[in-house]
C-alpha cells in the first residue's frame, strides 16, 4: 500500500494489534494491544486494517522464493514461515551460509527485506530471527531464558506473569 516497513506499522484487526514492524517493537507496541495504547506508545505508528486476502497475496512470492531452495515450506501466518534446517544448513554449508542464501535470494526475487532464525521449534525460530540469531541445537532454552516475558507476545498473561514476579 505504499507504506514504508522501515517505519513504525501495526496492522490491526477488531481494534487490537495482529502484526507490527520492527520499528514499532522498538516503540513498545506489541501485538495484542489496543489501537490507543499503541498509537500512545508510539504517535507516529502508521495503522492498517487487517486485510487475510491481501496479506497472503503479498506473502506468496516469499514463499515460492523459499520453496526454491528449501523443500517443505510451511506457512504459519502471512508473514512467517518455517522449513526444517536440516537439509539447507547441510546442503549450504552452515546455519549461517544457510540463512545468508536464504536472506539473500529473498531479496533478489522480491525485493523485500528477511530476517531468518534457526531455533529448535517455531516460536524460539522467530524470536531468534527478530534478532538476528542462530541458536544451536539444544540452546534454545539458554536462548528463551535471556529474554523479557513479553516476548510471549500476550498483554494479559504477560501481566499475570509479572504479578507473579516472573520476569523472564
């Protein structure tokens, strides 16, 4: 929609936050929270309606670029995917050489940015690709302790969590 990703974007659905841009993390806003406390956090966030049709229309190139060098692309929402590492790193020579190729042909085939990451499961996948790592088999604990409880991504148990002196 001409909107930049390099800025704060919330894409929200029945007043709340679904998805946000990396600049609009940095801002506070997370998913799950209320169009005004987002737009409080941060003033310049650009919101858009939720809009499945056009999200998976946009995602689809990604995932064929994918499909090109890695077999069993699963789509878990538009916007985040998830192969299974173990053929590309082998094949690619490191999870590292892996996710460089990954990223790379992303961006020559669609012109779009990637972040890639490399966890044992989905959820610590995509944490790690946020920030750019790759956790090495059996590290994903060590990996999901380091980080804040609102990584969880869900305002209300986060709160519970944290009543709960739970932190991390």
């Amino acid at each position: 929609e001409g909107i930049s990703a390099h800025g704060p974007v919330a894409v929200l659905h029945a007043n709340r936050v679904l998805v946000c841009s990396p600049a609009a993390r940095d801002e506070g806003v997370r998913r799950g929270l209320r169009k005004r406390e987002a737009q409080g956090r941060c003033p310049q966030l650009v919101v858009v309606d939720h809009d499945p049709g056009r999200d998976a229309r946009a995602f689809e190139p990604v995932v064929a670029a994918v499909a090109e060098l890695a077999p069993g692309v699963e789509v878990v929402r538009p916007g985040v995917l998830a192969v299974a590492a173990r053929g590309p790193v082998r094949y690619y020579g490191g999870p590292e050489a892996a996710a460089e190729r990954l990223v790379e042909h992303i961006a020559q085939a669609c012109a779009v940015e990637a972040q890639v990451g490399i966890a044992d499961g989905i959820f610590a996948a995509v944490l790690a690709a946020r920030a750019g790592r790759v956790v090495e088999p059996g590290e994903t604990t060590a990996f999901l302790a380091e980080l804040n409880i609102a990584a969880i991504g869900r305002p209300p148990l986060v709160d519970l969590l944290r009543r709960l002196g739970i932190g991390t």
